[in-house]
C-alpha cells in the first residue's frame, strides 16, 4: 500500500509537472516554440523566441510547478508513507515530466527551473545559494546555459556544506537529490557544454532588449 503510494504520488506529480507553460505560451501568439530557437520547450527558449514579457512568466511557473508537486501533493490525506519520501518521489516526478511531457510526446525542457521548485520546497537555503550562482553567472556573462550549470554545481556542495558546518540539518535522502539534480542537469546540458567550450553558446546582451522587450 505505501509503495503504491509513493508511485501515484510520482505519477500526479509528473502530471502536473509535465503542463508544457513554453509550448501553451507560445501558442498565444501563434507560434509552436518547438520549431523556434533551440527547439527546446522550457523558459530559455522562451525567453529567446518569445522576449521577456512572456519568457519570465514561463520560468516563473516552471518552477512553481516543481514547488507545488512537491510541497502541496504529499499533504493530501490520500497518501501513506513518509512525508519527505512522499515529497522527493512527487517533486522527482515534476521533474521529469517537466523533462519529457506526456503531453508532447514526451518533449519537454531541461529541468532546471522545475528542479528548482522542488529544491525550493525541501531544502530552501540550498535554493537560494544555487539561485544566487544563476543570476551571478547570467548577469555576467548573459549565458543562461552557464548560468544553469553554475547553479546545479553549486547546489550539492552548498547542501552539503550547511549541513556539515552551519547547523544547517538537511535529510540525506534531499542532499543526495540536490547532487543527483546536479547530475541531470549536466547530462541535459551536454549538448549546451560542447557549444561552450567551442565558444559558439548563444548569448543573451541584454534579455530586455529581446524580442517583445
């Protein structure tokens, strides 16, 4: 009965997860984003085919979707089990749904921002850290793919340093996901890795000057 449990609470959580907000914006100006761009259906994309106006709301809810499976799906009294269990299985099953979509043929983005809502909702400290590398890479560089990276590197170690040395407790189970997010992140990005060590990643100057700016 508990297994049970933790898989239909994935199963919800990949539901929810998987509502392509890239692909459902794109279409209110007519426009499929999977033949735009990088093809990719996630907020970077967005941002690039789109302009800000719409991209930002498409990051934003990206990630709520993460938080909500996460934080609201292991509360409903339907469940048996262990809450944080519950709420990893939910948040792990946002995540691939974000990643692969039943609802487009199992297309989707990379994960980052909804891995970042369900971070957000275990472990907020870690969030904040990996949030922090994100904007310092982006605004730096204006390289959102690097940006991404920076933050899924440095969620483990910031995990794992709070908990080890500023009695920060965080639950081993979260401190493995923060480093098996990390992981995905990466394998997702591989193709965005090789265009950076070539030099030929896409830059963003200034997101407000894009198009819908």
């Amino acid at each position: 009965m508990i297994a049970a449990s933790y898989f239909l609470v994935a199963l919800v959580g990949y539901l929810v997860g998987g509502i392509p907000t890239a692909y459902l914006a794109g279409r209110l100006r007519g426009v499929d984003i999977r033949c735009h761009g990088s093809g990719n259906v996630g907020g970077t994309n967005a941002l690039r085919v789109l302009g800000w106006k719409l991209g930002v709301p498409v990051m934003v809810l990206d990630v709520g979707k993460g938080y909500l499976a996460t934080a609201f799906l292991p509360r409903l009294p339907v469940w048996g089990g262990e809450a944080v269990s519950l709420a990893l299985a939910a948040g792990l099953g946002a995540i691939l749904g974000h990643v692969f979509s039943p609802y487009l043929r199992f297309r989707g983005g990379k994960g980052v921002a909804t891995g970042a809502g369900v971070v957000l909702a275990l472990a907020p400290l870690p969030a904040a850290l990996s949030a922090a590398a994100f904007v310092l890479a982006v605004f730096g560089t204006g390289i959102v793919s690097l940006g991404s990276l920076s933050a899924a590197a440095t969620l483990p170690v910031g995990a794992f340093l709070l908990d080890r040395y500023a009695n920060h407790p965080i639950p081993v189970e979260v401190r493995a996901l923060t480093l098996g997010l990390a992981v995905f992140v990466f394998y997702t990005h591989r193709s965005n890795i090789r265009r950076l060590i070539a030099g030929r990643e896409n830059r963003f100057r200034r997101l407000w000057e894009r198009k819908g700016g």
